[in-house]
C-alpha cells in the first residue's frame, strides 16, 4: 500500500514537473512569422500559366524550427481553380530566416467564363491565394495563414480567317473543294494543335461539316493555312455551284468550335471568299 501511495505521488509531482516545463517553454517561445517576397510568372500559354510564389519564414527564437506542412488554394471570381500542397522539412535557421517557395500551375479552362474574357481581349484577372504554413515548434506545429491578391496575365484569342477556296474537281452530282483557313497568333508563346468541328455554308446555304479535324500547331506571332478537304453535292450547293465553277467570289461561312490548348473557342466566320481557279 505504501509503494502505490510512493507511485501516485511521484507521478504527480513528474506531470505537475511537467506541464510547468511546456508552460515554461510556451512562455519563452516567440511565434515565427510568415512575409509575402514575390510573385513571378513563370510561364504563360493558351492552356494557363504558372505562378511562382516566394514568402519569408523568419524564426526569432534562439533555436532551429522545421517547416511541417504548406497548403495553398488559388481563387478566382470566387472559384476555387487550383489546389495542392508540398512535404515538410525546410530548416528556419535560430533566429534567422528561409524562404518558402512554392508554383501553382492555373488552368484556363478552369476559370469561370474565361473564353468571354478572352473574346472581350481583357488583359488581365484578378486572383486570390490563401492556405497555411505549419511549423514544428516545441509547443507543437504552429499554423501561419498564407495570403496574397494580385493579377494575372491573359493570353490574346489567335485570329481565323477565311483566305479562299479552290475547286479539285467537279463530277455529275458533286464538287471537291478546297477551304483555306488561316490561323494567326497574336502571342509570344506558341499555339498548340487542336481540333475543329464547323458547318460549312454556301451563298448562305449549309453544305456540310468538319468533324474533329485536326489544327496544326502555330508558331509564335505566326501564322499557319489551314487546307480543308470538303466534298459538296451540287444540288445543295444551288448558285453557290455554278458560281465557283466559273471562279467568281462566293460567300462562305463557318460557324462552330475550334479547340485550342484545352480551350473551345467559337468560330463564327463570313465573308466573300475569292476562288481560286
């Protein structure tokens, strides 16, 4: 009885010893903090662009902390759009500091409305980037709030046109023609290739469809032609027929949707087109 009372005793004065060494400790550390450096564009293309994020993490205690964890989130018009996180184990130095650096990658297809924005040519969106750094302490892991608003840059819409049409040959009851598309892009950086799917009409007349066909990559501040086999029954070509056949203009149109860099871009195309004989 009496070495059970000796136990209980002395594990009460080792937790009462205890917790006056955390309390002791929780008194004598000073909470690291987290400041905002930079925010770089790494890179920037049709299909989004990538950020590169630096803070500093500045230790004011007379010993070395260890980063524990970091998430982060990227809003836009208040859309969650990208996500992710990176492994501990950076070292804060005693009473010094380390960077935090981190690239958040944003998809444009991800951001609401982002082919309107494209069409009206803004130059620009605004973006918000939230999470949490948390530090091993010896009080446990201390989480310190990520935050930071700025803009981001936008690609421009590369340009179609249509630049002519050829006839390959006629036969009883169809033409084999040639459509020439021109694609320009406005961009520094390349256009990668991509796919379009349109209905084609003559002299106002629809006389047939593009199907999932393929788009060639454009250089940057290029501009690549596009030739487009199309075979149209002479019937409903109407007038359109006999037009082309003696190389005169005709009116082309081209309505649907050309997917580039991961982006369904409206195609919406009119005009007189010359022939070419």
């Amino acid at each position: 009885m009496r070495s059970l009372r000796l136990l209980a005793l002395t594990s009460i004065v080792a937790l009462s010893g205890c917790a006056a060494l955390n309390q002791l400790a929780a008194s004598a550390f000073e909470k690291p903090k987290l400041t905002f450096r930079s925010a770089t564009l790494q890179s920037l293309d049709l299909e989004g662009a990538t950020l590169g994020f630096q803070f500093d993490l500045e230790n004011p205690n007379g010993f070395g902390l260890t980063l524990a964890r970091l998430g982060y989130g990227v809003e836009v018009e208040g859309t969650r759009i990208a996500a992710g996180d990176m492994p501990g184990g950076l070292k804060i130095p005693a009473a010094g500091k380390a960077p935090v650096t981190f690239p958040v990658r944003v998809r444009f297809k991800d951001v609401p409305g982002i082919v309107s924005l494209l069409g009206r040519q803004q130059e620009s969106i605004r973006y918000k980037l939230g999470g949490t750094v948390g530090v091993s302490t010896p009080v446990g892991v201390v989480d310190l709030p990520i935050s930071h608003e700025d803009s981001l840059k936008l690609p421009r819409l590369p340009g179609f046109t249509l630049e002519g049409l050829s006839v390959r040959s006629v036969s009883l009851s169809d033409l084999a023609l040639d459509v020439k598309l021109r694609v320009k892009n406005p961009n520094a950086f390349a256009i990668p290739s991509g796919t379009l799917d349109s209905a084609v009409s003559l002299a106002g007349s629809q006389v047939g469809r593009i199907d999932g066909r393929a788009l060639a990559a454009v250089p940057a501040q290029g501009s690549t032609v596009l030739t487009i086999p199309l075979k149209v029954d002479l019937v409903r070509a109407g007038r359109a027929a006999s037009e082309l056949m003696r190389g005169a203009p005709v009116d082309v149109g081209m309505h649907g949707t050309a997917d580039l860099g991961g982006l369904p871009l409206p195609l919406d195309l009119g005009g007189r087109v010359p022939v070419a004989k």
